[in-house]
C-alpha cells in the first residue's frame, strides 16, 4: 500500500482539494479528516464510506495507521496545536497553513529536532522555482533596480500580505543583505515622502476567488521587470503538500522542512 493521509482543515477550500486528490490516486490512502465540530457533519457526508471523520485530531490518530501522514492547512493556532500532537503520537507533519508568526515558526523549527515536519507557506513548484532564481536577478540588475512585490487573494484570505509575497521579499532582501523587517513597506497612504532606497514595497489586493497571483517588480532606469506567477487552482498547492508527505516519511528529524528542501 502507499502513503495515508489524515486531513485537518478537511472541509477548508484547501482540505477538499487534498482529500478530493487523494481519493482520485490508487497509490494514496485517506485514512482520516478532522475539522471543527460545526463543519464534521459536513465533512461525514462527503466521506461517506470513505474514512474516519472527527473532531479531535487526537482521537483520530489513536485509530490510523501508525505510518501514516497528517496534512494540516488551517490556522496558525490549529497547525500549532497539531504541531505538538503529531510530535507526541510520532507522526510526519505536513503543514501549509500562513501567517505564522516568528515565535510559532521558532517552535516548529525545535519541534521538528525530533520528529519529521514540513511546512512551507506557498507548496507550489512553480513559485518555489521563482524564488530561486530572484537572488540571481537582484545582484545581476544591481542597486539601480527597485524591488517591489503585488499579490492579489480571494476575498476569504484571512493573512495579509500573503506569506508566499513575505518570502518572496525575504528573498529579495536577502539577496541584497537587507533584515526584511527592517525594509518591508506594506502601508503607502498620505504625504509618505519619496521611495527610500533601503525598501520593499509588499502591497496586497483582496477580492473575488482569486487564487492567487504573485508579482515580482524590478525597476529601473528606463525599463521594468515583471515576474508574475497565477495559481489556476488549489490543485497545485495540494499536489505540492502531498508530494512533500510522501518525501517527509523518508526524511530522519533535524530541521524544519520546505519545499526548497524537497527540490534539491
Ligand atoms: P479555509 O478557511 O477554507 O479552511 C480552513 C479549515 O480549517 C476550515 O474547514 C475550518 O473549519 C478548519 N478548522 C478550523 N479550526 C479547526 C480545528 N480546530 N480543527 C480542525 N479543523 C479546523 O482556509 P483555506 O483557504 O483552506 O486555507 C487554510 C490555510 O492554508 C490558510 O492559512 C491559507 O493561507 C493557507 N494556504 C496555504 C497554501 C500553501 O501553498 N502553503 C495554499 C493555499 C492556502
């Protein structure tokens, strides 16, 4: 038999999407789907014969197999909370949940010293190739080039700017030696004087059921730059978790996981 997954955040726009895929590939199992205990009813009918549903992550892992992967895409206190069960229970964590902050990332990074954990704020193959090839771009254009960042979400998006334009312009500020805390410019309202030359503008659109788009903007002197990537669906992001709990039960524990990770 392959991998089997248990889905927290099951009846979420993302949770579908996973458990829809899995159920579609002969090599995957579902093996359980967790959400809250106003959304389980909704989740127990789609899954009707399919797997276990629950409230509880930690009921559910007592009655899963013990090799299997939990995905998790909720929020940044739920994905904590799972954090630390899987942690305790011995099971690969797979999380995509957004707007964590430093603190909680800190906390993922000493609990993955023990057990396997993944998390990445954007799973997509596409982006991650992007952010790979921005450090190149940013030496090669030089300090004439201002680096800016647009991305545009759905109007439900909770985080904002979105945590794949935060580490898009973590790169970006990387590649130059910039702290990104210290340049990151997301407010522009007023008489705000002119653009510093130490800055990165990430600014943020919300409305409709965008997907997501992320543009990265290098101008200079006579011309412009523009990266843009489009998420057509939520297939890419949940192909992109899957494939990472699948590499994640052949990783030992040491560090905190990503896709950056997976591809190299
Ligand atoms: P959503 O609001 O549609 O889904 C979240 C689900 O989690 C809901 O069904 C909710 O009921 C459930 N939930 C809440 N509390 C819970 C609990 N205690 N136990 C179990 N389930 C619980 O959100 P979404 O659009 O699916 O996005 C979820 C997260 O994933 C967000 O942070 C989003 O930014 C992020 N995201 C990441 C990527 C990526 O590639 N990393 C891609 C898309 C979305």
């Amino acid at each position: 038999m392959g991998t089997s997954f248990v889905i927290v955040g099951a009846n979420g726009r993302m949770g579908r999407t996973l458990c829809d895929l899995i159920g579609q590939e002969p090599d995957l199992s579902l093996v359980g789907a967790v959400d809250t205990p106003e959304h389980v009813a909704d989740v127990s009918l789609r899954m009707v014969g399919k797997c276990p549903v629950s409230d509880s992550l930690e009921n559910l892992l007592a009655r899963v197999p013990k090799e299997s992967v939990i995905i998790d895409f909720t929020s940044p206190a739920v994905s904590m909370a799972s954090a630390r069960l899987a942690c305790a229970k011995h099971f690969p964590l797979v999380i995509g949940t957004t707007g964590l902050t430093r603190e909680q990332i800190s906390e993922l990074e000493s609990l993955a010293t023990t057990n396997p954990l993944f998390w990445s704020s954007n799973m997509s193959i596409g982006i991650n190739a992007i952010r790979k090839i921005l450090p190149d771009l940013a030496q090669a254009l030089g300090a004439d080039y201002d680096m800016e960042i647009m991305e545009i979400h759905h109007r439900h998006k909770k985080d904002s700017p979105s945590g794949t334009a935060l580490t898009l312009g973590k790169t970006l500020a990387e590649a130059r030696g910039w702290d990104i805390d210290k340049v990151r410019c997301s407010k522009r309202d007023g008489i705000i004087g002119e653009r510093k030359d130490e800055e990165i503008g990430i600014q943020a659109l919300r409305g409709g059921d965008v997907v997501g788009v992320h543009t990265v903007y290098f101008m200079g002197p006579g011309e412009r730059i523009e990266i843009t990537h489009h998420a057509h669906s939520r297939e890419n992001f949940a192909r992109g978790a899957i494939r990472a709990g699948i590499w994640l039960t052949e990783q030992k524990p040491g560090k905190l996981y990503s896709v950056a990770d997976m591809l190299s």
